[in-house]
C-alpha cells in the first residue's frame, strides 16, 4: 500500500548524504510495498528537483538511485504497492508537475482521477504515467500558476481530490517545506529540534526521533525543519504542541537484531511481546469493554487476514465459555450483517496496523447503524481504535515483517483477558485458565527454544510440497487457518486448513502418498475424533504432521513427525501451537530461496478496498 517518506532539515545539519538516510528510511517502510522505489530532493545549487526512481525492490535498485551521492537538507521518498499502473519505471514515484518544480510521493487512491487527468490534459498538462497520483503535482501546478502560495494551492487541490490518501510535495518555490495531506491512509510526523520527518508509519524515522505526531483525516500542511503547520479542512488551525505523542518504541525494537529477518526475529520477540500485552493492558479499558459485551444484545467481530482468525478464536471462546454466540466476519464482507446492526450491539474490530479500509469501513458501518465499537490494535492511535468507542492496545511493539506473528498472539491474549474478565464478572470460575494464560510468557520462549530445530527440519520436508492441509476441531480450526496462511503467503504453498471431521466430505480426495496434512491436537473433547481423522489420512499414505499435548502416546505411531506441547488449556492453545507453525512456514519459506519478510503481492498494511 506504499510507503513514503519526507525529512526537512536545517541547512548543514546532516552528516551524511540525505539519499543515505532516505534510504534507510524506506528499507523500515518496504513491509508496506516493494514493486519499486523512488525519491526527490531540491538541488540546492541548481534550485531545481532532481528524481531518482526504478523497478525493483530497495536493494536491487540501490546502484542506479545513487542514494550515496544525494546531497540536500529536504527530499521525500517511496516505496510502492501498484495499485494503478504496472510496476514500471515510469510508474515509480515521486511523479512531477510539467516544469518539473513540484514532486509527489503518494500512498493511496485518488477515485476520481480519470476525470481529474481528462480536464488536465484538455488544459495541457502532459502526463507520463499511469498512476493516479501523477494528478496531484499537475493540480498543484495549476493552482500555483494562477498566483497562489503551495499551502493554498494543496488546500484547493483537497477539495477536490476523492478517495483515500497521504501524499507528501515538494516545491522549488519554498526550498526547505515539505507540504503533506491525509485524508484515510496513515500518515505520521517525526518531531525533533533541527529536522522534521513525515511517514507512513513511525519505524521509518524512530532512529531520530520517538516524538510524533499522528495526523488525522482531512489534515493537510507543512513541515520545515523549525516549524510544524497543520491545518484541518474542517477547523482550520491546530494546535500542534497539543499532539505531540512521545513513543515507547526503540529503534532497536524497528531492527533485526542479529536475525536474518524481521519475520524471525518478531517470532523470537513473541515471550516479550506477550509479556509487555499483559503487563501494559489497561484494566479500566478492559472494563468498558466488558461492559459492553455482556450488556450487548448480539456481539459482532470483524477484522482481515491474521487478525481475523485472531477474532474467530475470541469467537470460539466467547460462544464455549460464556454462551455468547457472536457473528464473525471478514471486514469486507460487512452487507451480510448490516441490516442486522443495530442499538445495544457491540462490535470488536480487531486490526494490529489500525488502518486497514476494509476493517475501518466495517467499523464505520457499525458506528452508522449504533453499534458500540471496541478495537483492538498495536498502533496507538490509528484510525481504528481513535474513531471506536473503546480503544484497547496489544503493545507487541512495532512489527515489521509482512506476516504478522508477534501481533497475533498478542490480540489472542488481550481477547482473552477481556473474556475472562467478563466470566468472572459472569460468576464463572476461569482463574485456573487466567492464571496459565499468565503463563504464556514463558511456555512460549521454552517452546520456541525446544523445537525450532524441529520446525525447521518439518519446513525443509514442507518445502517440496505443492500442496497441504492443516487440520484440526474446536478452536484448532482458526488456528490451523492462520498455520496455512502463513505456509501460503510466504512459502507460496497451497494451504487448506479444515475442520477435521470435514476433510472427509470433499478435501481427501487430494490426498496422494507423501501429502502433507499438520494436524493440531488440543487437550479437549475432540481427542478421539481427531484420532480418527488422522489414521484416515495416513491409510491414504499421507505425510502426517502433528502438534500434540505432551504424553500424548497413542498417536504418535499414526504421525511421521511430531512435536509435543505442553498440556494446556484449549482455549489458550491457539497461543502456543501457532508458534511451531510460524517457524515451519519460515524455514519452508527459507528452504525455497524466498524472503519471508517481503512476500510477493502483499503488503502489511492495506489501506485500499
Ligand atoms: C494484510 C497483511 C496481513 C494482515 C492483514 C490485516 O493483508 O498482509 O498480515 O493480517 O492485512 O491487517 P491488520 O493491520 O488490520 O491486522
């Protein structure tokens, strides 16, 4: 979804080429796109724009950018999601007016280009792109020719732009202003003494500086290297020192540390990060929250991708612990329950970026038809949680490879707490599970050091595979979902995840000597069931893979490989079992020469429709 950078700073300040920093900057934003790359920065000595852009993800294109030898005290950068336009060089940003004195780097969508480019190009502005952004430095420029200051020519072009975006401009006419608009898609400012950054995201620029500044929809302005300006479309001036936010995040927590990858990295973090989610989650929150559900007439969960199957083990809990049945959904696929909103609902929206259109649009549908929304989020501040009612954060920390690990089961374990919070406050007695989801800390960094040998032998024999299918009953069904998404989107494997007792309705008829099926055994009622499922499949030959409670004996003579959790509860298994999956999809992942962190055609932030 495209990540861009802006840093202004004073004359002089930099020791080292911008170009250099830029592109440190836009190595921390590459989760969010990497099809190609691009930045701009006013020569001071000629006083003109000078655009560097390719193909390619950062490292490939590093030697034709020359970063190393862009010397300015202001540039912007990008790191692109192609939305519209094919990767290409001339899709790349920053994209320019005709004279070439404003430059833009955009992350978004501007809906109403193509009328937007017809007027332009009757006007006789020459486009050289595809994309939809290229008519931002076009607007400017013609708002800009008819006598205006940038800053009211970026206030007129607002008005008439539509869609979701964050864009950054810089103009020759005002050499140390980076000029920005967020309307939807997410946009952050670094605030120290003598140089000022904006961002998609805050690990771009937390090497400098941890004070930000998280702008909001319909914010536009600029950033100078002593100065903030930010203006709201609605209320005019703001008060900037008002927002100023300072972060708990180190840059060290935004590096890999010694790993070879983020993905790893953040698996390795997951004991810590678990740890800070249940030391930091904040019980008052935690209470309204409670409120809201067990007052609630019908509870409804939404969220995408990994968070979504975080939600569907809430969902599991919250029907098998407390009676409340709750109506899952994909975020995008909200009309199914809209006429079923209503006063006395509660909506749990659960997105570790915050920003994701498809679970902010869920939300607002919500909102719209009177549903109370709580958000559970790892991004302070984010769309999501600003614009619910009750805002709940995961502290995982800032996550950076595309899969989400770390953040997965830190939501598991905030959900958790809120249901077993309200259990009790049911009369329920849950202080045996409350007592080993504490636990989780530990049991985690004891499995992770256990069996990281092992996943990665299962990950090498994985990574010849076309095709597996992760099984599992009860609350191991999202679980093994979110082990075949993860097997999928970076080992680009086909993964199935089904519920046990239906693999034999359709799924084994693919099932052919040598074929994968991990299966997941929880310590509950399906034991013996699940036993059954897996002796069918390895009548069929298949290779059979089991996550099994430790002393578990009587099947493992059906598995060709197993690895033995410790016996907990079910509820709380999703936590644990999920880790040796992570660590199976990254060593297949590995195995087949790919980079997990940065798999093809995703993104870890999507801000589009
Ligand atoms: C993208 C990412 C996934 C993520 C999903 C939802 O598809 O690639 O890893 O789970 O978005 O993101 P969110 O930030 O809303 O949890």
């Amino acid at each position: 979804m495209c990540g861009i950078i802006g840093l202004t700073a004073i004359e002089n300040y930099l020791r080292e080429p911008i170009g250099s920093i830029i592109r440190r900057c836009l190595k921390r934003l590459e989760y969010r796109g990497y099809d190609s790359v691009g930045y701009a920065y006013i020569d001071k000595q000629k006083l003109k724009i000078v655009v560097k852009k390719a193909k390619g993800k950062i490292d490939d294109v590093t030697r034709i950018l020359d970063f190393k030898n862009a010397y300015s005290n202001i540039a912007i950068g990008h790191t692109r999601w192609a939305t519209h336009g094919k990767p290409s060089n001339e899709n790349a940003h920053p994209h320019t007016d005709c004279s070439e004195s404003i430059a833009v780097v955009h992350n978004g969508i501007i809906q109403n280009y193509m009328e937007l480019k017809g007027k332009l190009v009757r006007k006789g502005h020459v486009f050289k792109s595809e994309t939809d952004t290229e008519v931002i430095p076009h607007l400017l420029e013609e708002y800009v020719k008819s006598g205006m200051k940038p800053i009211d020519a970026l206030r007129e072009t607002l008005k008439i732009l539509k869609g979701a975006f964050a864009f950054a401009a810089i103009f020759t006419q005002e050499r140390n202003k980076i000029f920005f608009a967020k309307m939807t898609s997410p946009l952050v400012l670094g605030i120290s003494n003598k140089v000022k950054f904006l961002a998609s995201d805050i690990p771009a620029f937390l090497e400098f500086t941890n004070r930000v500044i998280i702008l909001r929809d319909g914010e536009f302005g600029y950033i100078s290297p002593q100065e903030v300006y930010i203006e709201s479309i609605d209320r005019g001036a703001i008060n900037v020192r008002n927002r100023i936010r300072v972060i708990s995040w180190t840059p060290q927590m935004a590096m890999k540390g010694g790993y070879p990858h983020f993905m790893l990295k953040e698996i390795h973090e997951q004991p810590l990060a678990m740890q800070r989610t249940l030391q930091s989650l904040n019980i008052k929150e935690i209470l309204e929250a409670v409120d809201l559900i067990i007052n609630s007439n019908k509870i409804f969960i939404t969220a995408c991708g990994t968070s979504y199957h975080a939600g569907l083990v809430a969902d599991y809990a919250l029907s098998s612990l407390l009676g409340l049945p709750s109506f899952t959904f994909i975020a995008s696929e909200y009309l199914k329950y809209f006429k079923a909103f209503g006063d006395g609902d509660v909506g749990i929206i659960i997105s570790q970026s915050g920003e994701t259109i498809d679970s902010l649009i869920a939300l607002r549908k919500m909102k719209e038809k009177g549903v109370k929304t709580i958000a559970i989020s790892n991004v302070i501040d984010s769309a999501i949680p600003r614009e619910a009612d009750v805002a709940i954060y995961t502290r995982a920390g800032p996550e950076i490879g595309v899969a989400a690990t770390k953040t997965f089961t830190t939501q598991i374990i905030t959900l958790l707490k809120i249901i077993l919070q309200a259990a009790k406050q049911l009369g329920e007695d849950v202080e045996k599970i409350e007592s080993e989801l504490n636990k989780t800390p530990k049991i985690s960094g004891r499995v992770i050091r256990a069996h990281e040998a092992k996943c990665r032998e299962i990950g090498r024999r994985l990574s010849d595979a076309k095709s597996a299918f992760y099984l599992s009953r009860g609350i191991g069904v999202p679980l093994s979902m979110e082990g075949a998404l993860k097997l999928k989107e970076i080992a680009y494997i086909h993964a199935e995840a089904y519920p046990a007792g239906e693999s034999k309705h359709g799924p084994i008829a693919l099932v052919e000597p040598n074929f994968p099926v991990v299966f997941s055994m929880l310590l509950d009622e399906y034991r013996e069931s699940l036993i059954g499922n897996i002796m069918e499949m390895k009548a069929r030959e298949a290779y059979t893979v089991g996550l099994i409670p430790r002393n578990e004996r009587q099947v493992i003579e059906h598995l060709d490989t197993y690895i033995s959790l410790p016996n907990i509860n079910p509820l709380i298994a999703p936590v644990i079992y999920v880790i040796p999956m992570q660590l199976i999809a990254y060593y297949a992942a590995v195995s087949r020469g790919y980079d997990p962190d940065k798999p093809r055609n995703l993104a870890k932030t999507v801000t589009v429709e």
